[in-house]
C-alpha cells in the first residue's frame, strides 16, 4: 500500500494504492468509512489493477477545505491529478473502472452519467442513489430544508421521534431505526451527516440518462447486494434489468460487504 496527499485547491486529499497491476481502478468507499477498506481487494484484483482509493470529504483523512460543496468536476480533476502524478512512473492507459460502495455507489453513478468516456466497467455495491430518498432530497436539494436539516442536526429529538412513530405504523424497519440512531445520537456525527450530505449534493443521478449511457457506451455495469440488507434493497436496481450490459447478483449477506470473505465474489464481478 501507497499513501499520498494530493494537494487541489485549498484541500488535501488523502489518496491510498493498492495493487500494481496495468489497469487503473478508482475506489469510491461508503458512508462514515475511507479509502482503506478497499485493502481487503490487494490481492484478488492487485495484480490486474492499481486500485486508487480517496478519502472523500469530511470523510478519513482527507482535508477538504473548499466549503460544503464538492462538484463531479472536482472529484474527477483530483482523480486525473491522481493519474496523471503516477503515469509519471508507470505507463498505464488513462481509462478507468469504477468499484464503488453505497454512498460512493451515488457518486459513482454520477461519473457513470457524466463522464461515460472515462470508464471502462463499474462494479456496484449495495449503492445508494437508485432511489429518491426524501429526507436526503429534502435536506440537500432545497434551501428550507437544508436550514431544517441543519437545525434537525443540532436539536435531533422531534426527529427521532417521528422515525418511532414511522417504525411504529411499519413505515420504517428496524434495521433504519437502528441506522439512524447509531449516526445521530453523537453530536458530532450529527454535525459530520450535516457537512457529508451537503457537500455532496452535486451528486444525483439521473436513472434514465444512465441506462441510455450503459447502452450508448456498452459499459459493463455490475450490481452486488446481500440479501438481507435492508439499507439497500435489491430491487432497487430492477430498472437497470433489461439492459444486456447490466448484470446483478445478489448474496447472502447484509449492508456490509466490503469484508475478506466476500473480497473474492466482489473481485469476480471484473471477468464477468
């Protein structure tokens, strides 16, 4: 494993390498985590690719220092940066996959909207942004709602108890209720939910414009969930399920995935 700080902007963005293989693989991690849980992937995918794995902002320890707000434009200077740096000492092509888990699952499915010439094939796990989440939309696509969001964060109670009695009438599941109280009981992961959703705002993909672009640009697009996850649902991607390019594979596992035991069926998802 390599370690490096790129330098954009203001910001200081903690980049890890894993692997040294000729194909360059752009790791995007989930919520609350980082780069480093891409190492559980050196040795099934080390030798065909170089995986790059960033820390995204208020996430790790990259240092983002450029407001709330990270744009697809800046994620994808900092990962040209990236590749451009070590090209210098290793002739790989420019082109790239994406292996991307939950919330860099929505971020990927950006870059899969925005930037289809880049990619040569993208694997996603359990990823977020196949569905509109109100509460995100709410909270990050509109002005008042970003002001309740923000106040939500710092005075949680009426939040929480709208989520009991959401559970109560079996609008919610144990598994969200769970999900909710363990990022919002702590002050400061309140105050972290707050930065890492508004930064990443700029990100909201457009279904019905990705499938166009799996089809227009033949991108291999592979889906893995677990069959008990109840963050993530599977069915989720069934709008993706006539597109020749799209396979999806479920397992029995939940939410969590980026785990040793199930490095090799994820790495399996490249020769697919």
């Amino acid at each position: 494993m390599q370690q490096h700080i790129i330098t954009y902007k203001k910001s200081f963005i903690n980049v890890l390498l894993f692997g040294t293989g000729p194909k360059w693989l752009i790791c995007l991690h989930g919520y609350g985590e980082n780069g480093y849980s891409f190492r559980v992937f050196e040795k099934t995918l080390g030798n065909e690719y170089t995986l790059v794995a960033i820390d995204l902002p208020f996430h790790g320890e990259t240092e983002w220092n450029e407001g709330l707000l990270m744009t697809p434009n800046d994620l994808m200077n900092i990962l040209n940066m990236i590749i451009q740096q070590n090209k210098k000492v290793k002739d790989k092509p420019s082109k790239f996959s994406v292996l991307a888990f939950s919330l860099g699952g929505r971020v990927a499915l950006h870059m899969l909207q925005s930037t289809p010439a880049e990619i040569e094939k993208m694997v996603l796990i359990a990823p977020d942004g196949l569905h509109k989440n109100f509460w995100y939309w709410l909270g990050t696509q509109t002005l008042l709602g970003n002001k309740l969001f923000a106040y939500t964060m710092k005075r949680p109670y009426w939040f929480f108890k709208l989520t009991q009695l959401a559970y109560k009438i079996r609008l919610l599941n144990k598994s969200i209720i769970r999900f909710v109280h363990y990022y919002l009981d702590d002050e400061k992961e309140r105050s972290l939910l707050y930065q890492r959703w508004t930064t990443m705002r700029r990100f909201k993909p457009n279904l019905n414009a990705i499938a166009g672009t799996i089809n227009n640009y033949q991108i291999p697009v592979r889906f893995l969930f677990g069959s008990y996850d109840r963050i993530i649902l599977s069915k989720r991607s069934n709008f993706f399920k006539t597109s020749k390019h799209v396979k999806i594979r479920i397992i029995n596992a939940g939410h969590q995935l980026l785990k040793e035991k199930f490095a090799k069926d994820i790495a399996l998802l490249f020769s697919q």
